[in-house]
C-alpha cells in the first residue's frame, strides 16, 4: 500500500510563519541600529527583568514546532537520532534569527533568556514526539489514517487542522473567513496617498463594503460552514466516516466560535454570535454537507471551488462592524497581540490556501485502487 505524505511537514512549515509573525509583529518602526547587528549571541543581552507569562510562552510556543518537524523527519523515513538533532538545531537558529532582527525594531526586545527558552521548548517538543513514536502513537494513526483518507491528504488534514484556528479571530459573518479585501484596500490607499488614484481608491472602497442583505449573510454562513466539509471530502474515503464529519465540524465550529466571542468580548457574550439567522443557516448548511457526503473526492473538490468562490466573494462585501473594530483594542494592545494577529492571518488565507489545494485535486490523477 503506498504511504501517505505526512501531514506533519506542512503543518511545520504553517507553525515557522506563526513563529515568524509572532516574533516580529507589528512590523513596523524598523530601524537601523546604531551598530549593525551580526546575527548571534552578542545582539542578545540578559534581560533585566521578566514575568512569568513570558518565561511560559517562549518556552511552549516552540514545543509544537519541535514535534511537527520532529514527526515530518521521521515520516520520511529519516532516522529518529538525526532527527533530534536536526530539529533541535533548526529551532535554535529560528529563534536565533527572530532574536537577531528584533535589533531593527524598537518595540521589541531581543534575549539571550528567550533564545535559551526557545530551544529548550523545541527540545522538549521533539521529546514529546519520541514519547508519542515509542508508545506506537505515530503507527496507531497511520493505521487510522489509511482507513479514513486517500492518499495524498497531507495538504487537506493540513487546511482541516488550521480551520478552528481562522475561526479565533472572530469575523463579522459567522465562519466567514477570507475577508482580507478590505485590508488590502486600506493598504492601497496608504501606499497611494497623495497620488491621483487615492480618491479612486477610496471611492471604490466604499462602494464596495456595502452591508450584507439578510438573504446574503446567510449564504455566507451557510458556504462558511460548507466549506471545511467540503476539503474533508475530498480526501475523507467514501462512507460513514464523511456522514460522521458534518457533526464533528459543526462542533469544533461551534466551540471555535463561542470561545472567539468569549475572548472578545467577555465571557457573559460567548453565545451573543447565535442571531436569529444563524442557527437555520447551520442547519441548512449541515443537510447539505449530509448530502454532499455519497460525491466522489474529485466531485467534491470540485463542488469545494464553487462554495469557496461564492464565500470569498461574499465576505469581501462585508463591511467591519466600527463597535467590533473598538472592542478589539483592548486585546490587540495586550499579551495577546500575537496569538491574535496569527489567527487574523489564518482566517485571512484559509479560504484561498483550500482553494489553491481544491484546484490541485481536481487537476490530480486518480490513484489506483
């Protein structure tokens, strides 16, 4: 039987942007140090102080990436030795190059403590994942893996993992993801200003983010909910395992969601996302799936570009909510800044990232049975 690509890999490469952004978010005030910095130790004094949230977080933010690269190493029939090592040392210099830059941004302090931390957090991720592989974890799941998916599923596990993610920072639809016209166009008329096309610009803005009719946001909610079901069918294997997804997404869509709303705007507003349109929407939206579950995985892919164009295109009408801009302040300006602006970007690029893989399945041979 041939083996499947592992997941893992993917996965890894997603969790390194994260790590990316996180490290060097905002992205803006870059500076030109006083010394131009040589990237290694010397750029990274001992901190004067610190808290213990931050002793917390740089030490389990690289865990996952430790046991992702760890695992996509080893999936690859690459030994388990020279896979520590090899991982444990790509932490390290990760951390050692997002340390070294924050030298060219004011807001952000470079540590040799967070550099240790780092690569003390890969370590015990890969440690994690050589516990998994020993107790049989990494055999139990390709078996599981080979009676549930088609080969070549490590792209759709991938979208199907970072789903729940996108749905964290919340959207003004319910599982409306991809609404990142409005932020391109803002972007636009920053880079713009001043020329003759700024008013171009400006005016098109805001004769597209028109509010959304009734009959529209349900649509949306309903192709937003669609969507992920969808991905998983066209590499779930026929059967009652796809019936068994659409509850399974609707929960982990459901509690994606409500915790969204609680982190946002406080535990006592965790359900206040369930308006009136919201539940018929989901349970449309389920009936479908239901029924979409007996398509082929290349006819469901296909079905997938078409409720992921029609979902794109109606959250790029949507306009921002001015009172959830607000209420967002608050988190943005907190410890929470990071976190927060990764899930911005996965719920900003999930809807294409799965369109790109739909397009790929389609295009792809089917293997023999």
């Amino acid at each position: 039987m041939a083996r499947h690509r592992s997941s893992a890999a993917p996965l890894a490469a997603l969790y390194a942007a994260l790590i990316v952004y996180a490290s060097l978010s905002p992205f803006t005030g870059w500076k030109q140090p006083a010394v131009v910095p040589f990237f290694g130790f010397g750029q990274m004094p001992w901190p004067q102080w610190w808290t213990g949230f931050d002793l917390v977080s740089n030490l389990l933010g690289y865990m996952p990436f430790g046991a992702l690269l760890f695992g996509a190493q080893v999936r690859s029939e690459r030994a388990a030795g020279v896979s520590a090592v090899t991982t444990v040392l790509a932490g390290a210099a990760l951390s050692l190059c997002m340390e070294s830059l924050q030298n060219w941004l004011p807001q952000r302090v470079p540590s040799s403590v967070d550099w240790l931390l780092n690569t003390a957090g890969t370590a015990l991720g890969v440690l994690v994942a050589l516990a998994v592989r020993a107790l049989g974890g990494v055999d139990r799941w390709q078996v599981l893996r080979d009676r549930w998916f088609v080969t070549r599923s490590a792209g759709g596990i991938a979208l199907l993992l970072s789903w729940p993610v996108g749905l964290l920072f919340p959207t003004t639809v319910p599982f409306g993801l991809g609404q990142v016209w409005a932020r391109l166009q803002e972007m636009a008329a920053s880079a713009l200003a001043g020329t003759p096309w700024a008013s171009w610009v400006e005016a098109n803005a805001q004769e597209l983010l028109t509010p959304l009719s009734r009959g529209a946001e349900w649509a949306a909610i309903v192709l937003g909910f669609l969507a992920p079901s969808v991905v998983a069918f066209s590499i779930l294997r026929p059967g009652w395992r796809r019936v068994v997804q659409v509850p399974a997404a609707l929960a982990v869509g459901l509690a994606a969601t409500t915790l969204s709303t609680a982190l946002n705007f406080g535990p006592q507003h965790a359900l206040a996302w369930l308006t009136p349109a919201v539940l018929p929407a989901l349970v449309v939206g389920s009936v479908l799936a239901a029924a979409l579950a007996f398509v082929p995985p290349r006819g469901a892919a296909g079905v997938g570009l078409v409720v992921l164009t029609a979902l794109v295109a109606l959250v790029a009408q949507a306009p921002a909510d001015p009172y959830f801009a607000d209420s967002l302040q608050a988190w943005e300006q907190g410890r929470f800044i990071r976190f927060h602006g990764a899930a911005q970007w996965v719920g900003w690029l999930w809807p294409y990232a799965a369109l790109v893989y739909l397009l790929t399945r389609v295009a792809a041979r089917e293997p023999a049975p």
